[in-house]
C-alpha cells in the first residue's frame, strides 16, 4: 500500500472526525473510503459516456421515454411522466412516430369481440 498526503480546510477535518467518530474508525479511514467511492463511480462514469452531442436533456428523457415505451418497458403514463409531457400529448408523439400508444392484449380484444 502507498502513501498519499493532502491538505484539508478546518471544516473538512472536523467532518471527517465527527463522521470518524460516529462509525468508530479512524478519519483516515473515511477518507480512504470516500476517496475509494470516488474512484470506482468515476471507471462507471467513464463507461458509460456518450460522445460531445448536441441533443437537449429534455430530447434524451424524450428519446429514452419512446424507446422504453416501444420495448414494453413502461406504460404510457411513465412514459408521459419522464418525457415531461401529458398523456395525450406523449400519445400524439408516439403516434407522429409509428408507435401505437394504446396496448390491448390479444386475449382482451377476443373476448371484446366475441361479446360484441
């Protein structure tokens, strides 16, 4: 194991010797586990970068509410509710899209038309 020494504000300090204190271990330890933390979610974030896109956040929740709609995923509803939209509103895009929004199980449709 190597060493490493850093510099730290008053506050940081008292931080990590009250959250030391509170877990019975050593500052240190909370540092080296934080420091830990931080590493492993950078090598998560950095498989899961996408390329510079010039796509509006509000496009991506769009994008992404369609495609897990199309793949059954999620209901209308949840769908509407990520992409920031009403219903109809989420409808009449799925519709502009070649998506039928309205999902009827082939046994329901059966029975409905032998009862018709």
């Amino acid at each position: 194991m190597q060493t490493i020494c850093i510099q730290t504000d008053e506050d940081m300090m008292a931080a990590l010797n009250k959250l030391a204190k509170y877990r019975s271990v050593t500052p240190e330890v909370i540092a080296q586990e934080a420091l830990r933390q931080y590493v492993n979610h950078d090598e998560a974030d950095l498989l899961l970068q996408l390329p510079q896109l010039s796509i509006s956040a509000d496009d991506v929740k769009l994008l992404l509410a369609v495609a897990l709609f199309r793949e059954d995923k999620i209901s209308l509803g949840k769908g509407a509710e990520i992409a920031g939209f009403s219903e109809k509103t989420f409808a009449d895009i799925l519709i502009r899209k070649g998506i039928y929004p309205i999902r009827y199980e082939a046994d329901h449709l059966k029975e409905d038309f032998l009862n018709a």
